[in-house]
C-alpha cells in the first residue's frame, strides 16, 4: 500500500511538474506557426484571383486579424477545452482527423519498442555475461552500426530486400492491402481490432504490412537499449551480492534473470524514455518511406501546405505523448524498485 | 615524448579503429573539398539517354532517373551535407559553450530560467521541433542550419554548465579572481579552453547525429531544393525506384551518409578515450 501511494505520489508530483514544460511547448509551436512565411488566406483563397474582400473575410473567419497575443490566448483556451482548430486542407476538424490517424501511428511506434527492446535486452545480457567474447564484439558492431544507417535508408533497403528481391513483404504502401477489408473500427489498432473479431487471416495481413515499418525503426533504436543493458548488467555482475549468489552455488539462470537482471533494468528503463522521443521524430521519416497514414504523415502534409493548425496540433501532441511516456516509466521504475518510491 | 602522445600512441595501438576513423574522416574531408576535381561528370547534367543505368564501368554508381551520373553527385553533395552538419554543430557549440559557461560559473536566475528554456526544448521530439522550426523560419539551407544547431544546444548548454560547475571553486579560478580578473574574462579565457577537450569529444559525436538529421529533413522535403546534390534528397528522389529493383539510386547516398556518420561516431568514442580514460565502456 505504501508503495502504490509513493508512485501515486510521484506520479502526481510529475504531472504537476511537465505542466510548464508543456505550456512552453504550446507558446513555442504557436509563436513558430505564426511566424511561418506565407499568408494563409492567401493560400486558400479559391484562386488566385481572389478578391481582397475575399480574402480579408478568410482572414477575420480565422482570426488572423487580431494582434498575436490576443490570438495567443485564444488558442490556449482552444488547447483547453480540446478544440484544435479545423485543418484547411482536410476540412475536418484537426481533433477527429487525429483520432482516426493516431492509432496507426501508435501501433507502429510500440510495436517497435516492443521488437527493440525483445531483441537489444536479450543481446545486452548476453553481450555482459561474457565480456570481450565473439558475441560482445557482434553486439557492439551491430550497435555501431545501426545508429549510422538512418531509418529512411534502412527502411528503402529493407523493402528492396524483402518485397522486390524476396516478395515476402507485401506492397508498402499503406496499413493493409487496398484489395483487403480493413477490420471494423473498434480500436482502432488494426492487430487488436482483428484479433477481436477473430479475424486470424487478417490479422496475418495487417502483421505482414507492419512487420517491415516496425522493424526499420527497431533497428534505429537497438544499440541505446542494447548498450546500456550491456553496461548496467555488467555492473551489477560485478557486485557483491552476485558473488554472495555465485559463491552459495544458486542456480544460474535465476542470478541472471531474477537477481542480476532485475537490478540492471533501471537504466534501461531511463534510456527507453530518451528511445521513445527518439522513435517519435523517427515516426515522420518511417511513416513517409512506407506511406503509413499516421499522425506524422498528416501533419507533414499540412506542413507542406502551409496549414497551421494540423501541424501545431502534431507537435503539441508529440510533446504530451513524451511527457505521458516519461510519467509511465516513472510508475515502471517504482514497481521495478520499490526503493525509488520510498525516497 | 610527451605524456599525451605517449597516451595517444598507447591507445591508437590497442584501438586501430580509431586510427581508421581518424583517417576515413580525413577522407571524406578531402574527398568533398576535392569534389569539383574528382567528379568525372557534371553533377546537374542531365541526359536521358543514359537514365537509370545500374552502376557500369563508366558511371560507377550508376545513374538516376535524369541520367544523371550518381557518383558525381554524391561527391559535390559531401560538400554540402558537411558544411550543414559543421556549421550547425559550430553554432550550438559556441552559442551553448557561452551561455552554459555563464549558467554554471554564475547559477541563480539566470541559470535557472535558461534551465527552464532548455526543459522545454527537450520536451519536444528534437527531430519534429526541427521540423517545426524549418518550416517557421523558411524552407531554405541556412534554415537547416539553425534548426539543427537549435536541437543540439540543450545538449552543448547542459555539458558546459556541468562542466563549469565543477571548476568554479577550484583553486586557479580563485587565484585568477584573487588576481583582479573579472568574470567575463575568468569564464571565457580560463575556463572555456579549460573544458575544450571534453566539448570536442562531445562535438565529434554529435557531428554524426547532426548530418543524420539535416539529411533527413531534405529527405522529407524541407530545406534543400530539387536539382541540388545533396545526400537526403538523393535518396528522397531514388526512393520512387527502389520498388522497381533500381537500388542504386537508394544505395550509393545512402552508403556515403552511412559510413560519414560512422566515421565521425568512432573518431568521437576514440577521441573520448584518449582524453578520459575513465570514461571508457
């Protein structure tokens, strides 16, 4: 019990603490969005030969005519109560166009870390528990490696391998085959919605088409991960208490997993935090190599339009999902140390 | 033979891959200051005939959809991909050399408040706030280059005020204020240069990150404009191909960034070694 009230005391205390964090990251994409080149009204003006009266009623339609500051505390109000403007391009309303694109691009993003860290803890382990071996030195130039290579250049070659040389992979192109029936909306993660619906073909389907995506941005984010692993686990082996374990002749593979591992996983779990944000920007590049119809997508769309709002709305959702993430793996730490919370 | 040579030799020997980053960089260095030699072809000649051929002996590495020659074009682009990467990565390091150096020589508000921009700043996914500020401030180059340079100074100010921190109440900086100096010249005379060596590692690390970065936002259309050579959109314009089979178009830029960040992130760990050894993993 007390533990559960010191992490829901920490939770509380984090919360409290992102909220002038976030109301910065509101202030600077406003202000960047404001400053942003081009006028608006012009742009979707029905042509361009508009007229001045036209476009000056766009431009008081949205708000455009009132001094920045004033356009500042509106929008914050509109950030509040959840309003986040209509996007120009779309004609929908910024809100529902995010809630339908945002579990595509969740799916994507966790079933990578989910991939990453299956594979980089696994490799850490193995890297630290014979330090200098063949299989450390493989870990470490893997890990090398795949910081170099960026995820757009991994995810082409990826494709050319696996659906132009092999034909494993289907056509990358969307979330699932424009010839198959995409699940009925539940979720609207297309892995969960289908095995809802027992649908285990289409499932297959929707694997097969995000197995690729998931994968390029596994590859990205693996050494981090496998290399604070590495480090952290060969630092609790070398500790007293290992040896206490080792010398009372306790099974090894419990050492390892429940003693050695358990203590070692605290720095990972900060890693995974910094990992995530890593993965979210990497989002944009994934999502465009694979035409994955995302949030990152969308929002570079509308960038390339010079529509304010969608972009905005994008890079505040961002900022939020890492705040929540950082929140989460604050609860993860509690339940992974109980003495974190005590403090 | 001095004490660091000595050290440097020591390391070098038991660590040859530093030596071989040391001189893959030199290489490409050389390679993009010698690229309007070295290019056997015009880099923005096009020549349809000659499109999309894989790499031959006459076009090494192939060429793109315009027939233009690959090589060429990689070559005249390490050119640019560079002086991006080197003058964001300048930019944050004096900007956040400076700025740091003060927060952590002189702490109170202003250390905190600058705690608190950089809080926000690392709020936000760096590559999206990137993004974000290109398309703010105008899709040209020079742009690039302060958003790059902007997501790497929270980075640059952190590493400098720690670093500061630490000095401030050592003995020589008392001695030199015991001395009449003021505190501008204490912070940027004596204990500037006095965490020199550890920010160059930090920037030979960061050099990698930073070409990775502006490569990828000409890669998703932002900053670099069509006809340009440039790493990012090479493989932006060959991505259109690569499910046709044509993976030279993908490949050959893609290998060029690859091994320039490579390069860079080994000379820093090297680097890192021979000036802390403790630091070693």
């Amino acid at each position: 019990m007390t533990v559960l009230l010191g992490i829901a005391r920490r939770v509380g205390e984090r919360l409290l603490s992102s909220i002038p964090a976030l109301l910065g990251v509101v202030i600077i994409t406003f202000v960047l969005m404001r400053v942003m080149p081009g006028d608006p009204a012009v742009f979707f003006a029905s042509g361009p030969s508009a007229g001045k009266a036209e476009i000056e009623e766009l431009r008081h339609k949205m708000g455009l005519d009132q001094p920045v500051p004033v356009q500042l505390i509106r929008y914050l109000g509109d950030v509040a109560t959840g309003n986040l403007g209509r996007s120009l391009t779309t004609g929908q309303p910024v809100a529902a166009d995010i809630r339908q694109r945002l579990p595509a691009s969740l799916e994507l993003t966790f079933t990578a870390l989910f991939i990453a860290l299956l594979l980089s803890v696994p490799l850490g382990v193995t890297a630290a528990l014979r330090p200098g071996s063949l299989i450390d030195h493989a870990v470490r130039m893997l890990c090398t490696l795949g910081v170099c290579v960026p995820t757009f250049v991994s995810g082409l070659l990826l494709i050319y391998v696996f659906y132009y040389l092999l034909g494993w992979a289907p056509d990358p192109t969307a979330r699932i085959d424009i010839f198959a029936s995409s699940p009925p909306e539940i979720t609207g993660f297309y892995l969960v919605d289908f095995a809802l619906t027992g649908d285990w073909d289409g499932w297959w389907a929707a694997l097969s088409q995000l197995l690729l995506p998931a994968v390029t941005m596994a590859l990205f984010v693996l050494a981090p991960l496998a290399r604070m692993t590495r480090a952290s686990m060969l630092a609790v082996l070398g500790s007293d208490f290992i040896r206490t374990a080792n010398a009372m002749g306790l099974n090894r593979l419990r050492i390892v997993v429940a003693y050695a591992l358990r203590n070692a996983l605290l720095p990972v779990l900060t890693i995974t935090g910094i990992v995530f944000s890593t993965m979210l920007g990497a989002n944009v590049l994934v999502e465009k190599v694979f035409s994955w119809p995302g949030v990152a997508s969308y929002a570079l769309d509308a960038l390339l339009a010079a529509d304010y709002a969608p972009v905005q709305a994008f890079v505040l959702l961002m900022a939020t999902i890492f705040v929540c993430v950082n929140v989460l793996i604050d609860i993860l730490y509690g339940i992974a140390d109980p003495r974190v919370s005590v403090e | 033979m001095s004490a660091t040579t000595r050290h440097t030799m020591f390391v070098l020997r038991g660590n040859p891959v530093t030596a071989i980053a040391a001189a893959g960089v030199t290489l490409i260095i050389l390679a993009a200051l010698l690229a309007p030699w070295l290019a056997p072809f015009d880099p923005i000649a096009s020549d349809v005939s000659h499109a999309l051929l894989p790499p031959n002996a006459e076009h090494w590495a192939g060429t793109d959809q315009l027939g233009r020659d690959i090589l060429s074009r990689i070559l005249i682009a390490a050119r640019l991909d560079l002086s991006i990467a080197v003058s964001a990565v300048g930019l944050s390091f004096i900007v956040g050399a400076v700025v740091g150096g003060f927060c952590g020589y002189r702490g109170g508000r202003l250390d905190r408040w600058v705690g608190r921009v950089v809080d926000v700043l690392m709020a936000f996914p760096l590559f999206v706030l990137a993004m974000a500020l290109v398309a703010a401030l105008g899709n040209r180059v020079e742009n690039i280059v302060i958003a790059t340079a902007i997501i790497n100074l929270p980075f640059y100010t952190r590493f400098a005020r720690a670093e500061v921190n630490v000095r401030r109440n050592s003995g020589w900086v008392e001695a030199a204020r015991a001395c009449g100096e003021g505190h501008l010249t204490v912070v940027l005379r004596f204990l500037l240069p006095n965490i020199l060596p550890a920010m160059a590692v930090q920037i030979s690390l960061n050099l990698g990150w930073a070409i990775l970065n502006a490569a990828g936002l000409s890669f998703i259309g932002l900053g670099v404009t069509a006809p340009t050579p440039e790493w990012g959109i090479m493989v932006a314009e060959g991505a259109r191909f690569i499910t046709t089979g044509k993976w030279w178009l993908v490949g050959f830029p893609g290998l060029a960034l690859m091994l320039t960040v490579l390069f860079f992130n080994l000379l820093g760990d090297g680097l890192r070694d021979i000036l802390d050894p403790r630091m070693r993993t």
